[in-house]
DNA sequence: CATCGATGTTGAG
DNA sequence: TCAACCTCGATGG
C-alpha cells in the first residue's frame, strides 16, 4: 500500500545499489521468467520513480516497470547501507548485523518498503536454522523478480504491474501521469496541476487521487491534505480558488519530501519521527482524520465521517472541512 | 484455523 | 459499478 514517497525511496536504493552493477535477474515464483530473462547480466543503467510507478533501465535498453498496488513489496538483502540524506534525516533505521542483512524491519524501513510487513522476522526465524549464512538468501514466499548483485539482493512479491518496456513505452507510461513534485521541482508541474484542478467539475477528493491530474498521492495523504487545508472534500475542483490549490500543490510537496526523507507518512505537524515510530503509535493515533471514523476530530471533537467514493474510503471532519 | 481488509489499478459489464 | 488481481497482517472463532 505504497503511496508515492515508498517508491521514491525504493528508487533511491536501486540507484545507490545497483545502477551501475550488474544485475542477475530471475524470477523464483517463474510468473516472470520470461521478462527476468531478458535483463538477466545486464548493468542497471537508471532507477526512477514516477508518483507510484518505479523505471529501472539497464544496458540493453530496456526498462522494468514496477507498481505495487496495494500488496506489493520490495525487499532488500545484503549490503544495503543507508545514503547520506536518509542517515542525517533519520535516525531509526533498521540495525544492520554483521552479514549486512537488515533486521528488525517494520513499515517502510530500508529492509522492506511497500506494504507493512515483518519480512525479516521471518529471516530470524530461518537465521535459527541458520539458512543466513549463505547470500542471497534462499527466497522466501512467491517472490515475482529478485535482482541481485555481487552485494545486494532485492526481491519483489504481490505486485500490480512487472513488466519489460522498450523507451517508447516508457515514455508513454510516464505521459499519463500527472506531475510528480519530486521528479518535477519546477513550478511548471505545479502550474500543471493547478490548471487541471481549476478546470474540472469533479470533486477535489477525487482529482487528488486521480494519477493523471497528480501522480504519488494515495488514500491516506488525499485525506489528510484535505484535512488541513480544510476543504470539504466534494468541492468541484473548479469551484476552488487559484491559491487554493497552489496551496493544496505546495502542502503535498512538503508532505511527500518528509516521507522520502523519513519514511513515514508524517502529516501531522509537530509530531517527532520518534513518536511515529513508537510501539505505541497505532494508525488511528497518526492521522488527522484518515482510519478515525466515529473518532472525535482532533480540533473540534466532531465524530469524523466515513464514506464511501469511487470504491475508495474517504475520511473527513463534517464541521471543519464544511 | 478461516475470514477480512488494505496506503491500488484495470478492465468487463 | 464492481470483480479480479495478489499478498499477508489483523481479527475472530
């Protein structure tokens, strides 16, 4: 259940892992054997990440597409060390042990990113019959693709879409997303997403998660975006002022760049990392609104609504965002 | 143990 | 609009 910032950090360990290595490619559960064979021994050349969809090229010029869906999961092994940015952002990754494996995961740690799981439990567990001697590791459940390098080891299970592309596709691919604030800083994107919104009669709660008006936003951060600009989440988006939804740009960009540094999705300020970490932290204690049905709002105390949109749940305060 | 549900998308009807 | 896809933690017996 990755939203955009898993997949930028993804992206941001097959750039610091694997681009420029090469990469024997394999399919354990054989549902890809086909593609895994057609970049098996070749070097990744690239590791991009598009709002939810993840690019990685390779020297013959093709490309993986990778999109986890609401299942999804990478899972990495061996010598997987934290990059700069991560470590000073961020002091509570995984302990590495001696063999480099990264234990103790939990929810969007450098071991596994995508949907929340204990993968390396499971690693403990065989450490016990003393399977982690060997690299890579013996892999565990139906994994779709592992790539592996002299040093690193990543397996991928449960996702949406796996394919082979050709540049073209790629590209075609990439067009119909909306704009990315990571990939496309600029204020062009932004410009492009306030055009989009203003133009339309569907609702903002809708448009938010539409991936061609704003590719990486999922149903968590589309209800707490509009939690704290207080939007009632069936304004058309044509009926929204222009500095309202530069606004709405602005927020998410800082929304998604502390998810990529922190791997969390912080989106109640003042909150520390820490806290969000915390044993104690359940869903519902760090959200505004998103999981906290019939929970009191957090400002005014009114029991926050429920309902049901496009076959996705959507949470929102009646009184605050009115 | 079985069943449910999830931070998602696609395609059939 | 809804089922299908695919995986596994959480929940309920």
């Amino acid at each position: 259940m990755p939203e955009g910032h898993s997949v930028h950090r993804i992206a941001r360990q097959f750039a610091l892992h694997f681009v420029g290595h090469q990469v024997a490619a394999s399919s354990p559960q054989g549902r890809f054997a086909a593609g895994a064979q057609r970049i098996d021994g070749h070097v990744m050349t690239a590791a991009k990440a598009v709002g939810k969809q993840m690019f990685l090229e390779f020297d013959n010029h093709l490309w993986l597409r990778v999109h986890l869906g609401i299942y999804g999961a990478w899972d990495f092994a061996g010598d997987i060390t934290a990059d700069a940015t991560m470590a000073s952002s961020n002091g509570r990754m995984g302990q590495t042990n001696q063999r480099g494996t990264v234990v103790g995961a939990h929810e969007d740690s450098l071991a596994s990113i995508g949907a929340p799981r204990r993968t390396r439990l499971r690693m403990a567990e065989q450490e016990v019959e003393g399977t982690l001697d060997t690299f890579p590791p013996p892999p565990i459940g139906a994994v779709r693709v592992r790539l592996l390098t002299d040093a690193t080891c990543a397996d991928l299970r449960g996702p949406t879409a796996c394919d082979i592309l050709l540049p073209e596709e790629v590209q075609i691919a990439i067009d119909k997303l909306g704009p990315d604030p990571i990939l496309d800083p600029g204020k062009a994107a932004e410009d492009r997403f306030v055009a989009t919104v203003l133009r339309k009669p569907t609702p903002i709660c809708l448009l938010l998660m539409d991936q061609s008006v704003v590719a990486g936003i999922g149903n968590v951060y589309r209800a707490e975006l509009l939690f704290r600009a207080r939007l009632n989440p069936h304004t058309p988006g044509r009926e929204l002022s222009e500095t309202t939804v530069r606004a709405l740009w602005k927020d998410w960009t800082k929304l998604l760049r502390i998810g990529v540094e922190t791997g969390q999705m912080m989106t109640m300020d003042g909150l520390s990392p820490e806290a969000y970490d915390g044993a104690m932290a359940s869903r519902a204690d760090r959200h505004w609104v998103y999981h906290r049905a019939g929970e009191p709002c957090r400002v005014c105390g009114t029991p926050i609504v429920l309902e049901e949109i496009g076959g996705r749940k959507l949470y929102y305060c009646p009184k605050d965002q009115a």
